[in-house]
C-alpha cells in the first residue's frame, strides 16, 4: 500500500453506529469488517463485498457544479450502518481515497489502484462518492480484470463532455476514449437522461458513440415491463457490468442534497425496480454511489436514500 499512503485514509469507526439492542450481526454496523490496507494484507480476507470511499469533489468544481460530494462518503455510511444487513457476504470497510491539492488525476489512479487490487482478490465492490469524477478511476480499477465491461449510469446527464481537464462531467467520454484505444467496443447504456440538463452537441457525441439511453419523459410514460424489456436487450450479451447511480437522477423532492438538482427527475420507485433487475442478471461486478452533496441536503434525506441503495446493492450484487 505504500504508493497510496498519500491518498489512502483508513476506515473509521466513528461512521459505523447503531442501536445497542439489535442482535449480533443483524445491522450493517456489526456485519462490518474494517481493514486498515497499511496493517493487513488483501489477500488474508475472505471474498466479499467491499466499501470503498473516494472523498473528492474535485470534478464538479471544475465542472461549475455544487461543490460538497467530497463528504458524502461518511454521510451515506452513517445512514447505511443503521439498517439490517440480510445479505451472507462478508462486509468490509477498507477506508477512502481523498483528493489531495486538487490532484484529482492522482486520486483517481489511487482509486484505480485500490479497485484492481480489490477485484485482483475476487472481491465485488462498493465506491461511494464523491462526484461522479468517480467514475474514471473506478473504470481504471476495472479495465484489466474485465476486458468485456459494460456501462449502465442512472443519471440525468451523459458525462460526454470533451474537455482538455477531467472533471465530473467528462468520464464516460474518457472511457469510450480509452476502450477506442483499446480496440474494444464501448457499450453504454444511461437510464434516466434529463432532455433539458444536456446540451445538442452532448446528444450528438452520444450518438456518434452508439450510446443507449432511455430518457426521464419516457421512464415516466412506461411501465417497468416494458423497461425491463429494454434492459434485457442491453445485458444479454454482456459479460460483466459497471453500474453507476449519479443521485441526481432521481427528483429533488427526493433528493436535494446532489451537486445539480433535478426538479423533473424520478421517483425511487421508478428506478428501484430497474436497479434489482439489472443485479438480477449477476453480471454486476461493481458499483457506485455518486454526486451526494451532504451541505445541500433537508434531513439527511439524500444520504438516507443513497443508504438505502447501498443496502439494496449489498443484498443482490
């Protein structure tokens, strides 16, 4: 671990509370297992889930967002300590990557790092954001254990841009550069897509890469078979899954701490459907949670809901 010491900071306890009178093991704060990377080796823990968070919202600074995802990683852990864990996977907790002096670059590697270490063990994984500038270092983490990676991205936005900097709105544009590169399709679905948050030439960079999406106006117009139907044609021949969930997919009645609010986003019922299905397939290999933006949340309304999804992850992945 000694090339991420900069940016490794390990696991705290402090995050992990709950009830006094639950029964061993039947909350998400007793089932975890923290590891500190700099006193335990990988390759000692049996495989599981892992919890990983990248402190950084670096990206949607630079991208003119909401700055504060840096400390959604505490927030939605704080919320998902409290609720039952009903999943038989080990749980661990290894720590967060933190974005040091506006390095963003060098905390991504750090988080691709971590990642391919974690997966290099047979581990599936967990990233809590952070902006979605998470994205990019999670891909890294990634790309050498699955050659045949997909993207599926509940989100309001592309994450197309072409930028000359990196920042939370550049990514998946990253990601199609480096598969070009790579000489391997890139295969992106992105469920959720606000007509009014991307611009003409975002919708014509989408086309251009094949990209599928299926817009917000539509999800509200259709019913989940007919979306299942959809998902399906995407995953059948897919091998393994990256699925991204950018909060801001979902409506800022429901979610008003995110780094760009959406007032005609979804509701968590429309997209909770789709999310199991698509772990269903048992083609997920990793996951994050992105875009919370904890000093813009009303009652830690958006950290309860990122919780929540996080414990649907840990139950199905």
């Amino acid at each position: 671990m000694n090339k991420l010491d900069a940016h490794y900071l390990p696991p705290n306890l402090q995050y992990w509370q709950g009830r006094s009178d639950s029964a061993p093991n039947e909350r998400f704060f007793q089932a975890i297992q923290l590891v500190d990377l700099q006193q335990v080796d990988m390759a000692s823990l049996t495989p599981g889930l892992i919890i990983i968070g990248f402190a950084c919202d670096e990206g949607v600074v630079r991208n003119l967002g909401r700055a504060g995802a840096a400390e959604g990683p505490s927030h939605i852990r704080l919320q998902l300590a409290k609720l039952p864990y009903i999943s038989q996977l080990p749980l661990y907790d290894i720590g967060d990557i933190v974005c040091l002096e506006q390095d963003l670059d060098g905390a991504q590697k750090a988080l691709g790092k971590l990642l391919h270490l974690c997966h290099s063990h047979q581990h599936k994984t967990l990233v809590l954001g952070g902006g979605h500038e998470t994205a990019w270092g999670h891909y890294q983490g990634l790309k050498s254990s699955y050659s045949e990676l997909s993207f599926i991205n509940f989100d309001a936005h592309f994450d197309l841009r072409k930028s000359e900097i990196a920042t939370s709105g550049t990514p998946f544009y990253q990601i199609a550069e480096d598969k070009q590169k790579l000489n391997q399709p890139f295969h992106y679905l992105c469920y959720g897509i606000q007509k009014f948050a991307n611009t003409k030439t975002l919708f014509d960079t989408a086309k251009e890469l094949n990209v599928q999406f299926v817009g917000a106006q539509k999800i509200h117009k259709t019913d989940s078979r007919w979306q299942q139907s959809y998902i399906d044609d995407f995953i059948n021949q897919k091998r393994h899954i990256y699925l991204s969930i950018c909060l801001d997919v979902f409506s800022s009645a429901h979610a008003p701490g995110v780094s760009a609010p959406q007032p005609m986003g979804l509701a968590p019922w429309q997209v909770l459907p789709i999310l199991q299905y698509i772990l269903s397939s048992e083609k997920v290999v990793s996951v994050d949670i992105v875009e919370l933006a904890p000093n813009y949340d009303i009652d830690e309304q958006t950290a309860r809901l990122a919780g929540l999804l996080a414990a649907e992850v840990a139950y199905a992945i």
